[in-house]
C-alpha cells in the first residue's frame, strides 16, 4: 500500500508540473533604455563588440548584461531566443556563464504564483562553480564561472572573481 500511495503521489507531483503554465514577467523598459544609452556612450569609445553579438542581444525580450572585461572577446558567445539568453565565455581553464530569463512556472490551480524573483545577492560554491542569481529590471540572471580546476583555481574556490565580474556587468542590449 505504501508503494501505492508513493506512486500515485508522484503520478499527481508530476501532473501539477506538465499542467503549469508559463509566464513571463514584466521588464521596466525606460529604466533598461535609460541604462543603455549611458552605457553606449561608454563604449563607444572602445572597441566594437564581437561580430553579430549586438544582433543576437537585440533579438531577445529582455535586458542582455555581458561581463565588461570580456565583452569583446571573439569567443564569446551568445545563444537566445524570445525570453532567454545565455552567454559563454571560455577563459583560460575556466569558463564564464551568464544566464537572463524572463519566464517562470504558475501552477494553474494557485490563487498566487509560485515564481520567486530572485531578490538577494547570494555567491555559491557547489559542485566545482560560483555562482550568483540576481533580479535586474524584473528580469532573472544567473552569473557563474567553472573551472577546469575547481579544487586548485582560486576563481573557483573563492567569490572575489565572481563578485568584481559581477560588479562589471554591461548592458548591450535587448528589446522590448
């Protein structure tokens, strides 16, 4: 019987996630374009950004931050459609991710959602990374770095790094 009860307790867990429906949350725009213009005027005294790179950020629907020290490496990349981004960028034994989303999980039974912004500015070590989630202009973004060494790379094995690229975020892009 106990069997049961857990099968069927994990047949309705799963039922509930597949009948969540997704959301997308709402980005102050003039706050972003405000930013945005400020920060063109910065860069437009140094180098142009990775060919394309522009492009892709303003084909995504929300604010599109790039660590400032390594905005124009060539190989950095960006990949992003619709609500979504995320961008790599590979360091020498160690690579920087950066992660925007603007969409959540709402259950479609609740009153309330279920979605959290992502409110306190928190660096983690698990698992070989540091990573930080953070709430900019009612969007998500997740920042994180892995190294090929985590045990032996003081970028993984202490937040300072993650902190001062934190610090530096750009915003290049994005629209509404």
């Amino acid at each position: 019987m106990k069997n049961f009860i857990t099968l069927v307790s994990g047949f309705l867990f799963v039922i509930s996630i597949v009948s969540a429906e997704p959301k997308v949350l709402v980005i102050d725009w003039p706050v972003t374009q405000k930013l945005k213009s400020s920060m063109t005027v910065l860069s437009a005294r140094s180098m142009p950004y990775p060919s394309g790179l522009i492009d892709k950020a303003n084909a995504v629907h929300l604010p599109v931050y790039l660590p400032s020290a390594y905005a124009y490496q060539e190989t950095l990349q960006m990949v992003g459609e619709g609500d979504f981004y995320t961008v790599t960028v590979p360091l020498s034994a160690a690579t920087v991710f950066i992660t925007g989303d603007r969409t959540y999980q709402q259950d479609s039974n609740a009153v309330t959602s279920v979605s959290t912004l992502a409110k306190e500015l928190s660096f983690i070590r698990a698992e070989g990374m540091v990573s930080v989630d953070f709430n900019r202009h009612g969007a998500n973004y997740t920042l994180s770095i892995e190294c090929d060494q985590p045990d032996d790379d003081q970028r993984c094995t202490q937040t300072r790094f993650l902190q001062q690229v934190y610090a530096d975020l750009v915003l290049i892009g994005g629209q509404p």
